[in-house]
C-alpha cells in the first residue's frame, strides 16, 4: 500500500510551497483571506461567510466545520457555487461515551442493565472541543451525497476499536479520505497503517517533518511511503 503525506499547518508561517499543505484557518487569514490563494483551509467554527470570502479570494478548497455541521444546506449552497472539488469536510471526532440504565418494569424479580451503544462509535466534535452527539460515520456519508470531495477525519486513535472504526471509515470513504492526529501527541502511525489501513496522513509540521521515523516499522514491512 502507497502512503501519501501531507503537513498540516497550524500557522501561515508554517506552510511551505515545498510541500503539500493544509492550512488551519487562523483569525488573520479569516480578514486578509487574500493570503490564502491557492492554499487548502482547514475551518473550525467559521462561518459560512467566511468560507465564501476565503473560495472568492482564490483558496483551492476549504474543508468546512462546525458550520456544516449544524446546517447541511451550507454545504449544498457552496458545491452548487464553487463547485465539489473546491469543498471538503474537517471531521473532528472522540470515542462516543457509554451512559447505562437500569430498565425496573419487564420483570419485577429483577433489573436489566441497558448499554447507550452497542458497539464503539465516534462522534463529531464542536470547534471548541465539545462532544456534539452527531455520530461521524452517518455524517460523512451524507455530507459525500451532498457533494463534499475530501474528507479530513481527526482523531487519536488509542486501541483496537479505534483502528477498526477507521477502518472501516477508509473502506466506505476510499481515496477522499485524509487522516490527522486530533492532537500534537505523536501517534502509533504503523499501526494507523497496517490496522487502521490509512493511506493518506496530514500531519502538524513537526510529526510531518519526522515522518519516516514515525513510521518505521511500517517501512520496514515493506510499506511504500511518499509525499501527497
């Protein structure tokens, strides 16, 4: 399997022309959005406006956030002007928490104890880190019906669960699919590899930077790793 890399920027100043670059959107290029021609943003909470000033002043896409998030129809409104390829998804997401009940009513001799999920499920996050109740897999899918090209899922995966859940998220997604630590923290990325099957890694410039020596193990099972 090929893997392709990309650098994550969390600042202007951090892009480079030598390199493939997602841009994080920062309050500067949201008011000189001039700045960012030719240069993929990455929102969070951003508005719709914002995202039409920044398509206007020549981004190459931007991957919308929260604002979509909360109204599907942005979405629309922007593929039906800029065009698909211009429009992408930023998909924050954290392991959904369990809640348990106890059900007293079937049978008076005894309680049953009720799980909020049977299986492990992400959830999409708000720009300010809190959960949003929205499970990211039925999201992604219908933000691709509306017309979303790319998709930038962000997570730390932490054990088994969370490398089958976005394995199973490349299956259904395929090659629109990008993948980013949800943190600065270095992640276990030959197992994103070989057990998340990822193939495409946005990653913050310092990670993007030591990339081969994060993935190692993966090159040494033979693993092709390049550049987007």
């Amino acid at each position: 399997m090929s893997v392709k890399f990309c650098c994550l920027a969390k600042h202007f100043s951090e892009a480079s022309p030598a390199q493939p670059t997602l841009i994080c959107c920062t309050p500067r290029l949201a008011s000189v959005p001039s700045l960012v021609r030719n240069a993929q943003v990455v929102l969070a909470g951003e508005s719709e406006a914002a995202a039409t000033s920044l398509l206007h002043a020549g981004a190459k896409k931007v991957f919308l956030g929260e604002t979509a998030l909360f109204d599907s129809s942005v979405v629309t409104r922007l593929v039906h002007t800029f065009g698909s390829e211009r429009i992408g998804l930023h998909v924050p997401v954290q392991r959904q928490s369990v809640s348990w009940s106890f059900e007293t009513e079937s049978n008076e001799d005894f309680n049953v104890v009720t799980p909020s999920l049977c299986e492990p499920v992400w959830e999409v996050l708000k720009a300010n880190g809190e959960a949003s109740g929205v499970r990211a897999a039925n999201w992604v899918n219908a933000m691709l019906h509306h017309g979303v090209s790319t998709i930038l899922l962000r997570a730390d995966m932490a054990d088994d669960a969370d490398l089958n859940l976005c394995a199973g998220l490349v299956e259904t997604v395929g090659d629109k699919l990008w993948v980013a630590p949800l943190t600065d923290s270095p992640p276990v990325l030959a197992d994103w590899i070989e057990f998340g099957q990822v193939s495409q890694l946005a990653l913050p410039a310092a990670l993007y930077h030591h990339r081969h020596a994060l993935v190692k193990r993966a090159a040494l099972t033979g693993q092709n790793l390049t550049t987007a």
